[in-house]
C-alpha cells in the first residue's frame, strides 16, 4: 500500500469514526428512546447529498474529570451547510450520544462558524437541539460559549431567518438560543425545554410538576405559546421545516421565492358569499375564508393551538408568499387580549423583516376586556400590534369581513397604519362600537325615564336598528376613504392578488433610527 493510500485510508477510517459519534451503544439507546441521531435528522433535512461537514475532526480541549481520555470527532455536535429545494442552508444538530450533546467551548465555537458564515453568504440557520446544557467539566468556558452564540442569534435576527427544533432536553440558559431565533418546533414526548427543571422548582417552591406537565412540547403549543409548531414525529418536524424554508427569502435583502401557481386566480368562490351568519353574535370559521383563497387551499398555520382568537401562517397568492393575520370568530369571538396581540406582534415583524406581504382578514370586536387583561398589561401588548403594522413598510392587504370596532379597527392594520389596499365585505360593520354598547351609552338617560319594559325594549330596539343602519356598515368607512373599496366576498381571491402584484414593487422607508423602541 502506497503512503497516499495509507493516507487516503486514515482519513476514511477517521471520518468513519467520526460518523459514529459516542458510540453504536448510545446511537441505540437513542433509538430506543424513539429518537433520530443528529446526523440522521440532518439527513433527512437537506436536500440528498447535498450536506457538506465543517470541523468533523474537532475535538474538545478539556483535561480535568478525566476528560483528556475521553475525546470524540465532532465534539457533540454536527454542522455544515446544504441544502433545501437547492437553496443553500446552514445547520448544526446537537449530537446527544456524545456527552449527551452538552455544550463546551469547540461545540459553540463551531456554531458561531457556521453562524457568521451563513450572515455573509445571506442563507437560513436551522438548529436542531438536543442537548443535556452546559457541559458540566468545562465550567464557565461553557456558559461564554453559550453567550457567544446567544449573540450571534441577535446579530442575525432579521438578517437571515433562523429555525430552531427541539427534539429532546433544552433546559437552563441553553433555552435562550432558540428563543432567540424565529421559529420553534417541539415533538411530542420526546422534547421539552425550561429554565429550570422540575427538582429545582420542587426544591425552590414546592411544587411537584413532571417534566412534561412543566416544559413538554404540549405546555409550550398551548399555554406559553414558545413553541410555533408541534409535531408527532421528528420525521414531521423535519419535513415542516422544509416547508416553512419554502416561504421565506434567504435573506433580508431577497424576496420571498415565488412558485409556479396552477390554480387560476380568478376563482371565484360563491361559498364565501354566504358565509357570515346572519347573526352578528354567530361565529364562523375565518380560516376557511384562508383556505377558500390562497393557492390550492395550502395554508401553513403557526401557533395554531395557542391564543386561538387570532389565526397566522404562510400561505400563496399566485405562487407570491404572504403573511396571514386573521381574528377568529370561533375563539371568544376573535378579541384581541394580549396573547393575541403578542402572537400576531411578533409574526407581522418578521415578516416585515422578510420583505413578505401581509394580507389580514378583519372580523374584530375589539379589545378583550377585565381586569386581569389590564393587569396583565393588555395595554402594552395590545400596543406591540399596533407598532408592528404601523411600523411595517411591505405590503398591506386588509380586508374587513364583518365587525372591526373601536381600537382594535385601528390596530388591525387601518389604513391611516399604511394599510396600502383596504378592502371590505359588504357585511362589514366599521364603526366605534357595536350597537347595543353604542346605543346603551347615548340613550343611556332617555331609556331611564321609560317605565315599562316593553316600551324600554321598544325603544331600544328602534335606535340599535337606526345605529346599524347608520353605522354597522363598511360605508362611512368607505366615504372618508378609509376603506378603498367595498368588494363581493366570493371575488376575494382576484382581488387580494390583483392588489398583491401592484404592490410588488411598493417603496417605502421609515425614518432613520437607532433601532426602534417596541412597547416591550
Ligand atoms: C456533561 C453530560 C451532561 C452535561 C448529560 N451528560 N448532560 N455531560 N455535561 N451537562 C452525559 C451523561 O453524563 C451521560 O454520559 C450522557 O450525557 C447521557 O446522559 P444521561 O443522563 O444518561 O441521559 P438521560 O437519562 O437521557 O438524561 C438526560 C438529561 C440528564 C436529563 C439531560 O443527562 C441531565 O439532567 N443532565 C444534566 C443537565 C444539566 O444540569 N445541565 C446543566 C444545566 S445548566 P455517558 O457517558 O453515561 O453516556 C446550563 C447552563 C446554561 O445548561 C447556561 C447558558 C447561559
């Protein structure tokens, strides 16, 4: 054998070893436990050979607790880029079956890498997490590596779209790097993520909580709202991922990908004609308004089981991505409270950050009201809404469908918020408030002074019906020019497209600044 093929040969015999991570004992415990390995679910992820390997052949540089004769290649984690529908992507995935995929300084030091690469080639970061934290042997060295990835995480927030899975533990600090970055997908059973772990909790406050009860994919679609997606099955997370990359651009400076689009844009869809309810009071179901007019019906919810009033996701309109805010009237009968708020907030920034339009659909009858709203800080959160869409410079679709009262009409991306196409249903009621509220408040004293009750009902229900004929209608609106025009709900789909392309090339800056000063 030639010293070149020798050579040739360690370097397979290495890589080989490396591929192996902490070993085929781990590798089944992994499997075992119903879980991917981390090369086997960046596999998964990119497109077919397409993924190329940074630092397979680091090692850590610890020499206390023995660890001087414990070294493994890749040092608990993989990274590298590949790619997506052949669109370049940057990922790590957090190997546990080496040191249970804990953090030490060469692990973070190979993430910043792949990190400051993606922000100078302009391409998406997706981490896939699943790790024990910092790695206990290295100490502080651990946490400055954690904090020099938290920092490269703000640095490219709204530079390159960054997603995060989490497809085991994520506990202590170590929740703060996906916190940071855009999306968050959870699986069942197998993930979970908190700041500190269930015997802390029993040892500081006494309470018993298991982990999943205390930080399991459900609590965080359902309650917290950390998670934007939950998946049975890390095969499902890992296609939703690829999927949620179609949506969006590489970069900041890039338009989303536009797709070929079979379905014709002049459906007209007469279902929609009849599908507010008669009765103001009865809800219907806003996201079949989605289904019935973007591209074949595919809408990609986020957040879908947490502040269900409001509904967002991606969807297409002639193969264009948007963004879709809409209130839902199955859901307390689509209020905004402040989860609403902070879940619609958050999504209108980044898509804003993406350059993506924003279409929303408006049946609101305004802010959710109580004291434990006000105490909670309904207020502020409420507020964040409102920055966001007046803040937001990418085109605006709004198309008001049935109630859009008080200040929630003003917050639902109004026209004096930049709204460039506002559109509303004939069934559209814009107005300061709804007529029982209204008419309870300027008829107050009058409706005193009548003694009987019937009369009294009489008399109310005379000027609720003069207020709706006033008021409850998308024509006031419409007469100021608040309101660009009044369409027929089954022609929704033409008409949001029609609007979407001329906005395409829409220009506009906001002030110069610093960075701006969101009501936090
Ligand atoms: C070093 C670790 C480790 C860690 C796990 N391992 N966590 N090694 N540092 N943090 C090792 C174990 O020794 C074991 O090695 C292997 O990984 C698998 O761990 P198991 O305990 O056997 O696995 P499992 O039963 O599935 O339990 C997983 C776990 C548990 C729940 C994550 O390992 C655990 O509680 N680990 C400690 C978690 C922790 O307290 N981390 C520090 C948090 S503080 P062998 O050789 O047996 O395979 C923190 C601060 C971050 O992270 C701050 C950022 C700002």
């Amino acid at each position: 054998m030639s010293l070149n093929t020798e050579k040739i040969r360690a370097l397979v015999d290495k890589r080989e070893e490396a591929r192996l991570g902490g070993g085929e004992k781990r590798i089944d415990a992994q499997h075992e436990k119903g879980k991917l390995t981390a090369r086997e679910r960046i596999n998964l992820l990119l497109d077919e050979g397409s993924f190329e390997e940074y630092d397979m052949f680091v090692t850590h540089r610890t020499f206390s607790f023995g660890l001087d004769k414990e070294k493994y290649y890749s040092d608990g984690v993989v990274t590298g880029r590949g790619t997506i529908d052949g669109r370049i992507v940057f990922v790590f995935s957090q190997d546990f079956t080496v040191f249970g995929g804990s953090l030490s300084e060469t692990f973070a030091l190979k993430i910043c890498k792949i990190i400051d690469q993606a922000m100078k080639i302009g391409a998406p970061v997706i981490g896939l997490n699943d790790s024990g934290g910092a790695r206990i042997q290295e100490g502080v060295r651990s946490l400055a590596g954690y904090a020099e990835i938290f920092q490269r995480n703000i640095l490219a927030s709204g530079v390159v779209p960054q997603i995060s899975a989490i497809f085991g533990p994520c506990a202590g600090g170590a929740v703060y790097s996906p916190a940071l970055t855009d999306f968050i997908t959870m699986t069942e059973r197998t993930s979970y993520m908190f700041v500190t772990g269930p015997k802390v909790v029993q040892t500081v406050t006494g309470e018993i909580i298991s982990t999943e009860d205390l930080g399991g994919a459900n609590v965080h679609a359902t309650k917290s709202g950390i998670t934007h997606f939950l998946t049975e099955t890390e095969e499902e997370g890992i296609l939703l991922i690829r999927k949620l990359i179609s949506y969006l651009p590489q970069n900041n400076l890039e338009d989303p990908p536009v797709i070929k689009n079979t379905d014709p844009i002049d459906r007209l869809e007469d279902s929609l004609n009849e599908i507010i309810p008669d009765n103001p009071n009865k809800p219907y179901n806003v996201k079949d308004v989605i289904r019935l007019t973007v591209d074949g019906g595919d809408f990609l919810e986020i957040q879908r089981n947490y502040a269900k009033n409001i509904v967002i996701g991606f969807a297409r309109y002639n193969g264009r991505p948007v963004g879709i805010v809409a209130n839902q009237p199955m859901f307390l009968a689509g209020v905004l409270d402040i989860d609403a708020s902070r879940k619609a907030a958050r999504f209108v920034r980044f898509c804003d950050a993406f350059n993506i339009s924003l279409v929303t659909f408006v049946d609101v009858p305004g802010f959710l009201p109580g004291s434990s709203q006000e105490y909670g800080g309904i207020i502020i959160h409420g507020a964040k809404l409102l920055y966001a869409y007046g803040e937001a410079t990418v085109p605006k679709v709004t198309i008001t469908l049935r109630k859009s009262y008080g200040g929630a009409h003003d917050v639902m991306s109004c026209k004096q918020l930049r709204g460039d196409m506002n559109y509303a249903w004939p069934t559209a009621e814009i107005a300061v408030m709804g007529a029982k509220g209204a008419i309870e408040v300027l008829e107050g004293r009058n409706i005193a002074k009548i003694e009987s009750d019937e009369e009294k009902s009489k008399y109310i229900q005379a000027k609720e019906s003069e207020y709706i004929e006033k008021f409850a209608n998308p024509y006031q609106a419409a007469k100021y020019g608040f309101i660009d025009d009044i369409i027929e709900p089954r022609n929704t789909r033409f008409r949001i497209i029609r609007a979407l392309e001329a906005l395409s090339t829409k220009k506009e800056m906001n002030p110069p600044k610093k960075h701006c000063n969101i009501p936090l």
